[in-house]
C-alpha cells in the first residue's frame, strides 16, 4: 500500500509540471503539493529574510579609542660617543692610570710616558728664559740714560719671545706623553703594559660615553614623509626579556639608500644604568601616527569585496550594507577611517546571510571592549 502511495504522488507531481506558480505577490508550490506538506523555499534563499521574518544578527557599536600606528625595523647600539685611545708620538709606558672598565672624566690622565729627557729640555729652556727676561730688563733700565742703543734693546726683546717659544714648546712636547681622555666616559680592555714601547696610532684602550646611547636602523621609503624628528621609538632585546627602552627619532638622513629603497635613521636612548652596550642588537618600533579618536569595529564585521570593504549597519530594522575605507589593524579589531559613526551598531554575527535593506533582528548586543 505504501509504495503505491509514493507512485501517486510521483504522478501528481509530473502532472502538475513541477514547475513554479505565481501566486499573488510571493513564490510557491502550486496547491497539491502543498497540500502533501512540501514547502517552498523562502525568499532569497540563504540569505534570510521574506516569509520567514528578519533575520536574527548580533551586532556591537563601534568604539572609540586611541590607535598607534608603527613600523618595526631592526637596529644596533652605538656609544653617543666613542673613540680607539691612542698616542701622538713615541715613547715608553711609564704608567697607567686606569682600570679596565673604569669611568674617568674628560681630562683625566689614562697613560703617562717616560717624559725625563723632556722635562730636562724644559728646564733648559726656562733657564734661558729667565736670562732672556733679566738682560730686557737691565737694558729698559739703562733705556732712559741712552746708555744702550735702541737696537740692542730690540735685539733683547725679540731674543725673550724666542724662549717663551722655547718653553711652550718643551711643555706642550711634554703634555702630549700625558694621554688623556677626551671626554667622560667608560673605557675598555687595556691593550698595552708598562714598559712598552709605543708608536703614534698605537691602541691602548677603548672609550665610550655610553650614558646617552644612540640606535641606527632603516624605515622603508613608503613611510618616508611620516618620520620625524622627536617621534617616540620602543626598543627591546632578547637579552633583557620584557623590559622595553624608550626613545625619540634624533637624525634622519638625508639620503635613501638605493638598494634597499630604505632611509637611515638615529634614535637616541637615556641610558643611566648602561644596560644598552655599544653593538647590541635591538628590535625597534618608530611610532608614524597617534590618534586619539580613531573608530574601531570587529574584525568579523568586515565583508571584503575585491579591493574594496564593507560592513552592514542596522537601521531602522534593517541591514544597510555601507562600503568603509578602513586602516589600522589591531588584534581582533580594524580602524575605519571613513563611512561609519561612533556608536552605530555593526553587525558581526550573521554577516553571511545579509543583503542590503534586509529586514533584521538583534539578537544581541556585544558590549564595546576594552582598550
């Protein structure tokens, strides 16, 4: 009895054509099959809406908050100031006046160079100086009597500048045996001992002044014009984990670099404690743009098509589909730049199954999330 059953209505349906009927202003199956419990599909298919009422979303209004936007580059430490200690003539280590890793101040005396036969030059040197100096004066005594002829007393004059050149001279010789910091700093290994004979350009030691240190790295010509001088940087390294070293942009060079397409730039970084050694290996973020009040919606929200984005906003009961420009990406949200409001609830659930002016009903609520 049942398969005759399933072969009537086999033939009742290709004898109604099985095709579609009109029947005032909707879609539907003509009324035999209606009338054995077939339904038509509802309006639009997949996409929800017409017989079966507005479809059930779930929304969340777009916030407002703070957006950061960087570019991160890699980059190495570099002592504000550094330079290799050396000497400026030859001689013999007489002493050294520093400990590997010692601070010194600008002057300080780091090496000292068997200076004897200079300083006995400069004995000799200030001796003939005295006598120079006593002839002028007997002379300039004697000048007002006419007792001594005026060229004589030109003579004695010219014959004391030379040796107050003399002098000069032997101390400033023996001056360059003192090696001496040129500024404060920290200085490094010792590359000589006492007693050895050093050239000009010789090492001794390093010096570095590494209270302010400066960081170079490369920033892509695409964010050329938004770098600038003052802008905050954020380093880090593997060696100190989680600690991150605050900075600004100090110098940005005036010319990209051909292969790469990249600018040079220097960031320089307080470092009172000295945990950022000249050669370190940072990774570092400039920061391009702040802005205060930027407009943030769900990730999910966004409905891509080609190069182009769009996002369905409810109004009025209904889903109106607004095409946005969009910009910064954040974990689990998107910056919209251009074509929604603060506060308008977005749809974020349920994106599929909408179309334009679709009749919608909220089913929830996302609360905005925290920054």
């Amino acid at each position: 009895m049942r398969t005759v059953t399933q072969l009537a209505v086999l033939a009742l349906v290709a004898g109604a054509g099985a095709g579609w009927h009109y029947y005032g202003d909707r879609v539907g199956l003509p009324p035999p099959l209606q009338l054995i419990g077939l339904q038509p599909a509802q309006q639009g298919g997949a996409r929800g809406g017409g017989p079966g009422g507005p479809v059930g979303v779930v929304v969340q209004p777009v916030r407002v908050a703070p957006v950061v936007e960087r570019v991160e580059s890699v980059g190495t430490v570099r002592a504000r100031e550094a330079v290799t200690i050396t000497s400026k003539v030859a001689g013999i280590v007489e002493q050294i006046r520093f400990t590997e890793g010692q601070r010194v101040n600008a002057g300080d005396t780091l090496v000292q160079l068997d200076a004897a036969a200079l300083r006995a030059e400069l004995d000799q040197a200030r001796a003939l100086l005295d006598d120079a100096r006593n002839q002028l004066t007997r002379a300039r005594q004697l000048q007002p009597g006419q007792t001594i002829a005026a060229q004589r007393l030109e003579t004695l004059e010219a014959l004391s500048r030379q040796a107050e050149g003399r002098v000069r001279q032997a101390e400033a010789r023996l001056e360059e045996l003192r090696v001496t910091a040129p500024f404060g700093g920290r200085v490094g290994l010792r590359q000589v001992s006492p007693g050895a004979l050093i050239q000009p350009g010789t090492a001794i030691t390093t010096l570095d002044d590494t209270a302010r240190v400066r960081v170079e790295f490369s920033v892509p010509e695409v964010h050329l014009a938004r770098v600038r001088v003052g802008s905050a940087v954020t380093a880090r390294s593997s060696a100190y984990g989680n600690r991150r070293f605050q900075g600004t942009v100090a110098v940005i060079d005036t010319r990209l670099d051909p292969a790469t397409r990249s600018v040079r730039v220097i960031s320089e970084f307080d470092n009172a404690d000295e945990a950022l050694r000249p050669g370190l290996f940072l990774t570092v973020e400039l920061v391009l743009e702040e802005r205060e009040r930027a407009l943030l919606v769900a990730e999910e929200a966004i409905d891509p098509v080609g190069d182009r984005a769009f996002v369905f906003v409810v109004r009025d009961g209904r889903a109106r589909r607004q095409e946005v420009k969009l910009g910064l990406r954040l974990p689990g949200e998107v910056e919209v730049r251009d074509g929604l409001n603060a506060g308008e609830p977005v749809v974020v659930r349920g994106v599929q199954r909408l179309r334009n002016d679709l009749p919608v009903r909220v089913v929830e609520t996302l609360a905005r999330p925290t920054s």
